[in-house]
C-alpha cells in the first residue's frame, strides 16, 4: 500500500472512531457501485457502534434491492435528527449528492470524500479519493482491512456487488489482479457470485426488453463508425409502460460492436434536460467531454446533463465527439 494510501485511510478512521452520528450519502441516479458502498458503509459503521443514516435522492434501482439494508435508506432530508459528520461516497463532486442533500452536505461540520472518479473535486475535510481503484467498493474492502474488519455475508455481498459492475464484470480495464484477490476474499466471507449476478442482470422486466428494443432502433454510426449512437426519449417509456430508471445500463450493449471506439447515448430526463452518457475504449478520455458540459467520471465511462431538446442537444454533441475522435479538437 502506498504512503499517501495509508495515510489517507488513517485519517478516514481517525474521524471514524472520532464522531458518533454519521450521515451517508453516493450520487444521484446510484449505480451498482453507489448502492454497494452506501450499503457497505452503513454496515461497517454498525460494525463500529455508530448511529448511521443512508440517504439517497434517486430510489435503489430494483436490481440492487437485494442488498438487505436498502429499505431503510430514506429519499428526503431530516431536520430532527443532529449529525456529527456526513460520508459521501462514490460521489465525484458535492453536486452529486442531489439538490435535496446538498444543503445537508453543505451544513455538515465535517465532511469525509470517499471516491474513486477521475474528476473529483475535493469537498471534504478528509479526501480520500483514489483513481486507481476500480470502485469505491474496492477503497471500502481496504478500509475493513485497515480496520481489521472481517465482513460478514451482507458486507461481503454489498462490496462484491460494486466491484462487479464498476469493472462491467471483470471486463473493463479497471480490472487487475488486485480486483481478483479482492474478489476471492470476498466470495470467502459469504458473496455468493450467481446469486448476486442473477439478481444484478437477470431480474430485468418484460417492459426493460420492450424499451431497450426501441432504443437499439435508433441506433446510428458516426466518424466511419467509430461512434455509436442511441437515443432514449419519454415516448418510448411511455409506449412500453417502462420507467427512465430501466435504463441505466443500456449504453452496454453500444459498446459491444468492434469499431466503435466511443459510445453515446443520449437520454430525455423529462426535467428540459438530455442525460448524456458515454463510454469509451483505449485513449480517449470521454470524462473531457463530459466536464465541458458540467458532467465528469472516469476516462472511459463518463456523462453530463445538458439543456435542451433532444434532436439539438444530439446533434451539438455529436458534432463535438466526432471533431474530438478525428483529432480535431483538444479536450
Ligand atoms: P452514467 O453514464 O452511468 O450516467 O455515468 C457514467 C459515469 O460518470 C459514472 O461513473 C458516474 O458516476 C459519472 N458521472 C455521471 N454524471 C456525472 C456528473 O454530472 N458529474 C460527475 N463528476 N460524474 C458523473
Ligand atoms: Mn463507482
């Protein structure tokens, strides 16, 4: 372990072992890794005798409802309850915690960053953000290290879970031989690897299918097929009776064909605004892209939110992407 690894995850249990009533939060729209470390966090923090309450702004996508303690994560802020200290996780920047928590964030007295994005704006009393590691879930396994912490089957399953699709099931580059003595250690403790992918990607409803099947209709090549597109609008939720929520990893299946070294989907939030997501192969850094619009995560899976009708915003962010791929702008 690095000097500054080591150091970093002192000063993380310092203020661990220092406060008593701890709020928690990850990021809107929470993704495999955001509910496994919200999860994890709040068991490691029982682990260690503290009161803890989760919140979320978006509700835990039905796929990660497994993972025991969701149901008593809340969606709104409490003014009756005092907190020490707020814990943000897997969060890149104080934002995207939600307009609803911001305030509570904002409040806190003491603030600890744990995070893993390339674009993290440092927001915490303590930051320890580590862009080597494949997922925060990872960064948390190391602090149960650290705190000589044995995870128990929920821990275990909660951590397993984050790894798994922050890495695309042990696809993406983030995944090394760490992320395997991890993953080992993990299935040790009680994570049971068919259990937890049969709930992850084989729980969608017949409505997912039906929505993915009219967006992958849209599909379309740009920059001599090196870019992917699709688009996702209201209509095609409301014609499948489907909700916006179904849609999170449907950028995968973009990334699956050979060319495309740059995948994009662009999806109505129905709030004025187009989610743009995007992923990435080899050098091309797609959290660039994403922070000209406000946006940011890592150099091959990042997004933005930009206001606007879909066929303008598509059209302005293609035009970009493209001059981008081809060499002609420096991001
Ligand atoms: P997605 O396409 O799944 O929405 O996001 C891809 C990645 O970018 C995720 O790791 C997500 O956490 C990160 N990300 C998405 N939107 C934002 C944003 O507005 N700001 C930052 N800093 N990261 C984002
Ligand atoms: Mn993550």
């Amino acid at each position: 372990m690095s000097d500054l690894k080591t150091l970093k995850i002192r000063e993380v249990i310092t203020a661990l072992l220092n406060y008593e009533r701890f709020m928690l939060f990850t990021h809107v729209h929470p993704d495999g890794d955001a509910m496994g470390a919200i999860v994890a966090m709040q068991l490691i923090l029982r682990r260690l005798g503290k009161r803890v309450d989760a919140y979320t702004q978006d509700p835990c996508p039905p796929e990660y409802a497994f993972l025991g303690s969701v149901q008593e994560i809340r969606n709104r802020p409490s003014d009756s309850v005092e907190y020490d200290a707020a814990i943000l996780v897997d969060c890149g920047d104080m934002e995207r915690v939600g307009e609803k928590f911001l305030d509570s964030v904002k409040a806190a007295h003491f603030v600890i960053n744990i995070d893993h994005h390339l674009v993290n704006k440092p927001v915490g009393n303590v930051n320890w953000v580590e862009t080597a590691a494949s997922s925060t879930c990872e960064m948390l396994f190391d602090l149960c290290m650290s705190l000589s912490l044995a995870p128990d089957k929920a821990l275990a399953t909660a951590l397993y879970t984050g790894i798994l699709t922050d890495t695309g099931s042990f696809r993406y580059s983030n995944t090394n031989a760490r992320v395997f003595e991890i993953i080992s250690a993990l299935v040790g403790f009680g994570a049971e690897p068919a259990r937890i992918a049969g709930h992850v990607y084989d729980s969608a409803s017949p409505e997912k299918l039906k929505l993915l099947a009219r967006v992958l209709q849209t599909i379309e090549f740009h920059a001599s097929s090196r870019i992917v597109t699709a688009e996702l609008t209201r209509s095609m939720i409301a014609d499948t009776s489907s909700n916006y929520m179904e849609s999170e990893g449907f950028i995968n299946h973009l990334r699956s064909v050979k060319s495309a070294d740059m995948a994009i989907l662009f999806r109505e939030t129905g709030e004025g605004l187009i989610h743009v997501s995007m992923r990435s192969r080899g050098d091309i850094n797609v959290a660039r892209l994403a922070q000209r619009h406000g946006g940011g995560g890592h150099k091959q899976a990042a997004a933005c939110r930009i206001p606007g009708e879909l066929h303008s915003v598509r059209s302005m962010f293609i035009g970009e992407a493209v001059s981008y791929i081809n060499g002609k702008s420096n991001v």
